[in-house]
C-alpha cells in the first residue's frame, strides 16, 4: 500500500476476443490470483484471512475494529430500471464499473454482491455475477457452495423448524409435572438450575431472578413450561437448497412414532429463510444472536408471539451460523476484489448482499476509495428496500446510485411487444426505433431517476449496450435521462470491453462523488404506522393511488401492530416486471390501486412484508432440467453445461 | 523429512491435569499448529493442500499419482468387543494409538477416522472424535460444517429426489409427443441432439449410435422417453442434518400445482445416504461418477431398475461432489495428522472413514510408517464389514486389529446388570468382580477374537483403562485375550495420559507388524449367492445357526440376482449391542436363529443390506434437547455446552 493508502494491487489484463465467448469460455481463459496475495494486496492481514482453498476466503470483522479509525469510501449503489424476463445487466454492470474504477482509474475499489442460490443452478442454467468480460472468477466455485454459508443458513432453519415440532409434540404427549420436571431436571442436590436461555423466557413472563427452578409455583411452571403454540399460525418453514417443488405442501408426522401428530406444511428454497435475511441485515455475530432471538415462529393460543428464544435455541442458531458473518473474498475477472455475501430472496425478503461485506469494504477501500453494491430486482423495489432497510439498518449513507438501463427494456415500456424468455425478440428490438425508445425513457426510466431523487442521493444512468443498439437510440436515452433528473448518464460495454468499456460510468462516479456528500433521507419515518407505510411506498415509488387491505391483511396489520411490531420498516413482496402489481403493466403505469393480500413478519430479520400477489417460494425442475447437459471431466475436473 | 522419510514434524507436548478436564477444556488448552505447517511437515506439497481455514485442510489426490512408487504403510485398523450402550473407547483408542506411535516412538502415523453427523450435536451431546487426552483439535471444528462435504451429500442427495419426483410428475401430465419433444428438443436445423447422458440411456435400450433423436422410432421415443417409475418401490428417500422425527413420515406433493400427485416418503439423517456411503467407498472422483451413474432408486412398473443415469443427473451429483473427495486434514492434541473423511451410518451402510483418506495417508507415511483407521460399531459388524467391504473395494491388506475392551463391557457380557446411559453404574461396575471380567473374556472377547482370526489378520488387545479397574482385573482380560488367541494384549491410559498411556499399544503394533504382511483372507466369495453370503456371516461371525428370511426378504433377494446384483457383497443391518440380532442377549449367544426382515440394496456403493430388525434412519429431539445448555460468547466466539 502507498502513503495516502492507495493499494499496490496485480490487475489482470484481458485479452478481449471478438466475437465475445461465452461467460464460462472468459472464465477459464484468467488465471485468478492465489486469494492470500489478493487479501494482502487490499490490506487485510494474514490473521484476518480464512483461505478456502485458494481462489476464496473468509475475512475477519476484526477489520471493522482495527480500522475503525479510517473513514468510509463512497458507497454506491446499483440499481436498474423495470426489467424485461430477460434482465438488463445490473450485475454485469457492478462488475465493468469496479473493474474501470480499479484496473483502469487505479482505485481502490470493491464490488460486494449476493451468493446465488445453488438449487437454481441445476434446474436452469445458472447464473454467474456478471457475464462477458465482466465477471466474478472463478464462476463455479461462486455458484457452487462458496464457503458454505447457504448451508449453515439450511440447517440452523431447519433446527429451528425440528424444535417447534418437537416441542409441540412433548407437550401434547406430556402432564404438567412430567414436561417441568423433563425441561428443568433436578441435580444431584435437589436442585433445578436453569439455562441462561430458561432464565430469559422468565424475564419474559415477569417471573425474574430465579435460578432454581424449584421456587416456581404450579402456575408459573405450566406458564414456563407450555409455549402452547397454535399450529394454525406457526410461519417458520423447513428450507432446502434444491429446486423441489414437491415439498411445495406436505403433510409432516406421519410415522408412527409421532402418534397422529400430524400438520401441514411446506419448505421453502434455502435463500428464502429468514435466517438468511438476518445474515444480510446483522452487524455483528452479538447482534445476530439478539435478532434470532428475536424470530417469531408464530403465536401461542392466546395470540402472543411465540420467539426462537422461547424455544431455546437462540444460542444454538447462533452456534451454526458462526463463521457465516464473515464475507468470502473472491475478484474479479481484472483482479479486483469482491465480496460475495448473503443473498435474501428478492420478493419475499430485501434483496441485498450484506451489510457486513459493505462495512468491511469501506474501510478497507479507506477515505478515497469506493464500495460498490447491487440492489436485486428493479429500482421500484431494489433501491427502495436499500434505503428504507438496509441503510436504516446499517446507518450508512449512500453517495450515488446507478440506474442501469437497455435500449431492449426502454422499448419494451415504450410499448414493444413482449419480451418472452426462450423466444427470439422481435424486429422492435433489433431494428432502430427512436419512438420506443423515447417512450421508455420518458416512462419508466423517468420515474425510477425521480424515485432515487426522492432519497437524495444523485443518480448517473448508465446504458448497457448491445450491439445491436445504434448510436441514435444511445444518444436519445442519455439526454433523456439528463433531462429527467440524472446527474450524469452514459453508455457503457463492459461486456464486450471489461473494464475498459466502463470507465466513462466510473468518471461519472468519480466526479459526482467528489463534492460534499448527498443529503440522503428516508422515504418514511419508522414511527408512522404500518399501513401507512405501505401506502407511502404505494403512491410515492410506486405510482399508486392508493392501497386497498383484503380483510386478512387487516387483520394482520392490527396484531402486528399490537404484538409491537409496528415500528419496523417495510419489504414490499411484489412483481419486479411492472411498477405496479400487474406484471403485464409496463412504463409508468397510473390510476390504479395496490391490493395487498396478506402481511407476513420478519421480527428477527426486523421488518414487515406485505405480498402483493402470489410469491413462490420454492421452483421447480422442468422436464428437462439443465442437468441433463451438465458433465465433468473426472481427470481435469473441468465442469461444462452449468453455465 | 528425513533421508529415511521420516517426518520432521513438531509434536505438541501436553500438559496432563489430574482429575482430568472436560473434554472441551482440553481441546481449548491446546494451541493447534496452522494446519499449512502440519501439510509441510508430512510431505503434502503446497499445490496439494486447500487450507478451509487456519485449523483444517483439504489435500488433493494429487498425492496417490505422485508417489505411486512409494510402498505403502502398516495399515491398522481399530475395532471393539460388544459395546455397552456408553461406548467403550474405539476412537479415543485410536487417537491415542497414533499419538503414542507419532510423538513418542517417532514414526510417521496418520489417524483416519468418520466424520460425525452434525444433526446429533444439537440433541444430545456431541461426540468429539476421541476424549481426555487423545483427542481430535479443535472440537468444535470436527463437530460443526468441517469443509462440508455432508452439506454436499445433502444437496446431491435431494437434487435426486427432487429429478425422481418431478419426472414422474412431467411423465404422468404430459402426452408422449410432449414429453418426447421436452426430452429431445429440436435445435434451429431441426435436429435433436442428445446430451451424453441419454445417449447412454439409448445404449441401455439396446439402442447405440444415435446422435439425433429424429432417428428414433415412434416405439423407441416412447421405451426412451418414459422411465414409468413404479412409486411403490421408490428406496430413494430425501436427507436433512438435523434430528427431525416429524420427517419420519411424510406426504409430499400436496401444493395445487402437484395437481394431485401425491406421495408418501420420508426424510433420513443425511449420513445415512447412499451418497455418503458411495464417499466412503469410492476410489477417484471417476470411479465416484460410475457409481453415482449406477444407482438404482427404484423399480419400473416392469421390475426392471431406474438408475439415477435414466434420471439425467450422474454428473450434476459428480459436480456437487466434486470437492469432497479430498480427504479433510486435523490433528491429534499431540499435532500428529488425522485424516476426517466420510462418516457412513454403521448400521444400514458399512459405517467406516473413506477408502481415499487411507489410500492417501498409507502413500504419506511411507513403507515404515503406520496408518490407523476406525471401524464403527463391536467388530462382529464393524471389522467384519471393514475386511469384506471396504478392503475388498480398496484392494489394501490390513496388517493387525487392535480390539478394544473395557472391564465394564467384559463384567455386562459376563453376566452383570444392565449397562444404562443417563442412570449411574451398578456396584458390580465400580468394585472388583473377576468372575464376571472373566464370563466377559470368555464369551464376548473369545469370540471377536475368533472372529479376526477368521482373516488371517493378528490381533492385539486393548483394555482401554478406567480408574475404577483393579490390576487384577486387567491382568486377567491381558491372560485371557492371549490365550483366546491374540498375539498381543495391554493395558493402555491414553484417556489420562494421552500418547504416553499408550506406548505400550504403539509398541506391540510395531512389533506384530515387524514381520511378513498376514496372509488376509475374505470370508466369503462374491460369486456365492446372496442367501449364503448372509448365512455366512451369521454363522461364522454372529454364531448363529442359520438364517430365516421373510417373504418379503426372499422376494428381495429374488429380484435382486435376477437384476444382476447377486455378486455385490453383504452389509448386515444389525444391533451393535449383541452379537446376535436381540441386544438384551450378551456374551456370545448361540443356539439362535437370525430372522432377516427384509433387504435392500445400495447398488452404488455397492453392497446388499439385509435388515435385521428395524433401524431408526432418523433422530428424534428430545423434551429438553441439549441445546437448552448451548452459548457463545460473540465477543471471544468460544462455545460451551455443545460437548
């Protein structure tokens, strides 16, 4: 490292090859560097450093504390206008701008984006961050189990998930004195000492200082004893990483040593658990354990949140996700570095990487250098749920957003015809045509600048570009996006170039970060109610005129509200390929109403979300699943057709 | 090294407290060497080693091709007498064997032993491998994730399952033109190429050289595009690492868009997939590929078996697993090197550490160097299992077994009460009581004894040391062992001493392995036929007079030769806790009948398994699970109550 901080970092030159290969070919063709000399390059010491293998580590949050004297870098978030099915680039943009701003502006720079889920992987071909000749290298160790943590993630929900069955079972199965005296054993002496996590349920209760059980009354041991869960309202599912859709509902207990205790269920894909939200949101393990304590499963019969911690297993969960907090280091196709951490699912759940990954990156960037994160799914809801959640969270502030958008995406809010996945796009897309593109712009795009205003924070746009868009559509999208509030807009092709073909976009960052940092607010004040809060972001972000309750969303809403939880931010679980509720619903849509039919918690997670529609939670596989192309070649252990 | 090849390695002395510390307080008083070092020290090159972390590695098979010219080391392998329900020291044996061997006799030794399933850890108290003073460090990263391998066992295990559901599904809603038009798409020329992994399924059909599935007839579209999967004789089942009972039982499919099709399954604990035991077995990562391909999950509606290559997923479970194959280095409290890889059930599969760890360790060692595995379970299963499964699929000669006793076990087979966990021991177990150690030594002993013998293999006897034994006790268990037939037979306190306590063993290793390699033999031919294979080994091993199939396991065994497995070799699914199938019956029981329930078949692993009684796959929680006692403290991320 130089005097004013400035790494002494290897870059990895490209050699770019036209036509461009395929993602995996670009892969293969750079020899990343060994992960240590990437850790020592960006400052991180050896002690700090977890290898696994050699092309990924785990970084140590002893970082925060030793450079808690240094100031953040700039904190830029990536954000895009409404997507087609096909997506517009928004990872591949976050790769091009961190590889310009490093290798080519010699930055100190890193990008931190979400681990993908594995099951996914093998139903479609699976995505890598980034594609072109901007990407996360190596592709299948990014997409491939990582360091592990989606795993720990399965099974500290799925503990969770045994303990409430478990526990409903003994209880039903046990009298009174039988349950107490089996949850509080008594010792040689007589005794009946109580767990750390025992004496917390009775703080709960208002039965304070007793370490001995047997001072307890009967009532206050039925009261500790019985959790009295109602199955009817029990929200935590079993997870798996596998793509299964016929664990979508299942029936659970049906053998016969669980007695007829049967219920209906389901499981959910990995990402989507709750703990996996939580790993996204915490700021430390400390915090983490506070939030799974905090995790509510469900209510007791008499309509009382019923926690993780009343279960017990507040430590346990804590246990297996240890080593999780700690972001894995990867870089990038120029030898930059990476965080690849945490990857909540987009629809139910906020959709970020981790706010650890951002922390640690910060400081380690130092003072001039910059962060670079990418907010999942469109702008409406990615860069919303980034600044009403993860930077209330975090405190951080961010100093610019990028917007992506595509020449294909503008026409189709333009009023192009659909853009179907597997379908080969029509002459509208291929051919010049300024008038859809002009209709995107002054829709869509218009609309998403104005959202990111309304946060403060200055916007650049940046115009991925395809080879098929020509110089006249380009043209018309920058000034139009100057003209509709962008502090700055480009065209950028790092997919074909690296990070070469981004370093317009990072100039742009470079110069608008360099003044005083951005007033950033948040939409709503956390102590406005609940359906207040989803109205604000109805009308404000979304366009709405309003939003209109089903009688169970209500209902929610008021026992949320009573149970305490109505201070918490909001994550709105909504289609991503509309503004509205409507996929079908392209540009700007107006004059319409946000139906919300129901509401969910993330207690521990900390926030509140209203689903709009029907969220899937878990895929499926189709008839013929990408993995009919995948092999391996058992000698080079080479993997094709993942990809 | 040395010019001879000897290590230079650094042994880590030990600091011996009377009483002994708890197990977890030992582990923690010792500071493991960076496990790079220890990679150095025995000869791993740098390229060869993947460091997860600073206390645990993965080393490359690279080894096996490099010294290929090196001889391989004594191979031991480690095994008891009938167990108490308390266990009698198998791996702390084991640990204290190779720290005796490595830190005070010098030779170069490995230790290769199971990895432990995680789910247990959260239900009762977790197993460390070894305890006292010979032990595996650090604990807790033996017990938790390791490098997760059975992570990836999981996620194989179920992208199986969930291809078998979901075929049957897409085969049952779609007419064969659809179907055969999913399966075989047609590209832009209109032909349909097919993936190498249907070509091989043609070739099973009888029908080979087609690259374009237009050339099929309509007859042959149909045989290849429907596998008609009858669902009653489905074997696969889906796995979790946890203790879950309410998986026992289950019925999937009953989400609307499984339109009805349902299913009535269960979960298993995750090491008691095939999957695991195909890990243990396996020779390469190609070999690991052909078996994966070979694995039978059911049966069609004509009886004929569905392999997971009819599935198309051969090689998306070979990509899965294509990092476990690496054996995962730790070391003993006394830093020599143990090897922790694969952890088969002992009761369904043939619950042994991997053939690749042993293969690797036998090549690290060297000619004059000694490689100490585990067999799980008494020896009437484990060692039996270890000598005509795994030696068979590894084609290695074991040198001696070293079988471990207790004076508590050989008093319970003498005649003494019942050994209960939880309840404390009867008076016969705490005071002197020859008479019962030597019912034990004549029964129990005489006939394990007997049983190794049966190989060819030299025994050595190991009476794992308790405080409460008297000399006189364990003088007469060293009389009897030799005059029942072992070679050699000591008294070893490696629990309070570590490797100092087991000199002596160390010694009368080296010592009985001194000479010619033993003359090893099987105890049965695969040629005989799957009825006689299992009546051997009850009558050979168990001392049975015969065997009683029931209709369903004759029916079984039918089908089975009839599908071509009749030459695979027998792993019996029998308690541990008799030599006979009753586990109330101790000594060595005789005049008895072996009823076998039923069979199933592990045809990728490799092996038959006959059930002898049922065999819980699946752990339960109990009231109070024990992590009611588990914490950490976020600040030093030290856990307790987990051992």
């Amino acid at each position: 490292m130089s005097a004013d901080g400035t790494w002494n970092i290897q870059y990895l030159p490209l050699k770019l090859v036209d036509p461009v290969p395929s993602d995996i070919a670009i892969s293969r063709s750079q020899t990343p560097k060994n992960i240590e000399q990437l850790g020592r390059e960006i400052g991180v010491l050896p002690d700090e450093l977890d290898p696994y293998g050699k092309k990924k580590a785990k970084v140590s949050l002893d970082v925060l504390k030793r450079l808690q004297h240094v100031k953040d870098g700039k904190y830029i978030v990536v954000a895009g206008i409404t997507p087609t099915p096909l997506g517009e680039g928004k990872s591949t943009t976050t790769m091009g701008l961190v590889q310009a701003l490093g290798s080519h502006l010699h930055k100190n720079v890193f990008a931190c984006v979400r681990q993908p889920s594995q099951g996914p992987t093998f139903g479609i071909k699976g995505g890598a961050a980034g594609g072109g000749y901007a990407q996360v290298i190596p592709m299948e160790e990014f997409n491939l189990h990582l360091t592990g943590d989606i795993h720990a993630i399965t099974a500290a929900n799925n503990l969770l998930a045994a303990a409430i069955d478990a526990r409903m079972f003994h209880e039903s199965t046990q009298k009174d004195d039988a349950l107490f005296n089996r949850l509080c054993p008594a010792n040689k002496q007589g005794h009946r000492p109580l767990s750390a996590v025992q004496k917390r349920r009775l703080v709960r209760l208002g039965i304070p200082d007793v370490d001995d059980a047997n001072q307890l009354t009967p009532e206050q041991r039925v009261k500790f004893s019985r959790l009295n869960i109602d199955p009817n309202t029990i929200t935590w599912n079993r997870v798996i990483d596998t793509n299964d859709r016929f664990l979508r509902g299942i029936e659970i207990g049906l053998g016969p040593s669980e007695k007829g205790h049967t219920r209906k269920t389901q499981f959910d894909i990995a990402v989507a658990s709750e703990i996996m939200a939580i790993l996204a949101l915490t700021t430390s393990l400390a915090d983490m354990r506070e939030r799974f304590a905090r995790i509510v499963i469900g209510s007791d019969t008499e309509g009382k949140p019923v926690t993780a911690d009343d279960l017990g297993v507040t430590d346990a969960l804590t246990v297996l996700m240890r080593d999780t907090v700690r972001p894995n280091l990867m870089q990038t196709l120029e030898g930059t570095p990476v965080f690849v951490h945490a990857g909540p699912f987009a629809n139910i759940a906020h959709g970020q990487s981790s706010i650890l990954a951002d922390k640690v990156a910060l400081k380690l960037v130092g003072e001039h250098g910059y962060v670079v994160t990418e907010a999942g799914f469109g702008a409406d809801i990615g860069m919303e749920k980034f600044f009403n959640i993860k930077c209330r969270y975090s405190g951080l502030k961010p100093s610019a957003v990028v917007i992506v958008a595509t020449v294909r995406a503008l026409k189709m809010h333009g009023g192009g015809p659909p853009v179907v996945a597997g379908a080969p796009l029509k002459h509208e897309y291929l051919d010049e045509n300024l008038e859809l593109v002009a209709g995107g712009c002054d829709t869509n795009l218009r609309k998403q600048i104005e959202n990111a205003n309304k946060f403060g924070v200055p916007v650049v746009v940046c115009v991925n570009k395809f080879s098929t868009d020509t110089d006249k559509e380009l043209e018309m999208v920058v000034n139009k996006a100057l003209s509709h509030g962008a502090k700055k807009a480009v065209v950028s092709s790092h997919w074909s170039e690296g990070g070469a073909g981004s370093v317009q976009l990072a100039q742009a960052i470079v110069d608008i970060t360099s003044g005083p940092h951005p007033d950033f607010k948040y939409l709503y004040p956390l102590e406005m109610s609940l359906e207040d809060k989803i109205a604000t972001i109805a009308r404000e972000i979304y366009g709405a005129d309003g939003i209109e309750l089903s009688d169970e969303a209500r209902e929610k809403l008021k026992r949320y509200t009573q149970q305490g939880f109505g201070n918490l931010p909001i994550c709105m679980a909504k289609t991503h390929l509309s503004l509205s509720h409507d996929p079908t619903k392209k540009g700007a849509p107006t004059n319409f109403t946000l139906p919300i039919r129901d509401v969910r918690a993330s207690v521990g997670a900390g926030f509140i979300y209203p689903l709009v529609g029907e969220m899937t939670t878990m895929p499926g596989l189709s008839t013929r699943p990408c993995f009919f192309d995948i092999t391996i070649d058992p000698e080079t252990e080479l993997i094709d057709g993942l990809f």
